[in-house]
C-alpha cells in the first residue's frame, strides 16, 4: 500500500484514554508530511536528472562510438594510403630501373657504333696514307723525271712512257 502526504494528513487515529497528545501527533503528522512531500519531489527531480543524463550518456556513447568508427576509418585510409605509396614508390623505381637501363643500353650501343666507326676511321686513314705515300712517290718520281728531261734537254720526250719503261725494268 502506497502512502501519500494527504494520508499523512488526513490520517485519523482512534481516541483512547490516556493516549497521546493530539497536537503533538497532528504536528507530528503535518511535519512528516512535509518531508515526505519534499522527499517525493525530490525523487522525482532526481529521475528526471537520471532520465536526462542517461539520454546525455547514450548520446556520449553514440559519439564514442562514431568517434571510434572514424578513428578506424581514418586508420584504415591512412594504412591504405601508406600502402598505395608504397607500391607507387616501387612502381616509380621500378620504371626509372627500366628507363636507366634503357639509357644504358642505348649508350652501350651507341659507344660500340663509335667505336666501329672509330676502327673504320682507322682503317680508312691508314689506307689513305698508304695511298697518298704511294702518290707523293709517284709524284717525286714524275718529278725526278722531269728533272732528268730537263737536265738533258729532251724536251720533247713524253714522261709517262718513260715511266712505262721503268716500271717495265
């Protein structure tokens, strides 16, 4: 049975001889009727207090747990995105591995043509000696003969059949 303030003020109590003082009771009574008023608003204040800070605690909790969620989330990203940089790194050697190696390939190449073109050069230049010594030669030779015809005073001789007939001898 539930008891309310009104009770306690309205409560009525049998009158018997020699029993206790009525203003003392009914002030007894009105006092703790009070108080027991107090006591229920109170208790009402402090469950609509507790109602609130739950809902303030469920609230907390809901941003915890986003929180958490994108706390995750963001690891999860920045774990990717480390990834992603990672394999692009390699990408990016791998692919200027490629392109050096390419470089050097066609320097490699390109070295050996100038060396074969270096060789021919040589081979060309020796080969232009010997036929310009063998020129100069033949040169002096027409020379020495010139020299001999005019030496003589045979004008009139040609030099190249003279040339003839040593080369003959």
């Amino acid at each position: 049975m539930k008891i309310t303030p009104s009770d306690l003020q309205h409560q009525v109590f049998k009158i018997r001889y020699r029993g206790y003082d009525r203003d003392e009771v009914r002030a007894f009574l009105n006092f703790a009727s009070e108080e027991y008023e107090n006591l229920i608003g109170q208790n009402l204040r402090l469950r609509d207090e507790t109602g609130r800070l739950r809902e303030k605690l469920a609230d907390f909790e809901e941003r915890e747990r986003i929180l958490k969620d994108t706390l995750l989330n963001a690891q999860r990203v920045s774990d990717e995105m480390k990834a992603n940089a990672v394999k692009e790194a390699a990408l990016i050697v791998k692919e200027a591995e490629l392109r050096a190696e390419a470089v050097i390939e066609q320097a490699s190449e390109r070295l050996r043509k100038l060396q074969e073109d270096a060789t021919e050069l040589r081979f060309l230049r020796t080969n232009l000696e010997q036929k310009l010594l063998l020129y100069i030669g033949n040169l002096q030779k027409i020379i020495d003969l010139h020299k001999e015809d005019e030496a003589s005073g045979d004008d009139r001789m040609s030099l190249f059949p003279r040339m003839q007939k040593r080369e003959r001898a």
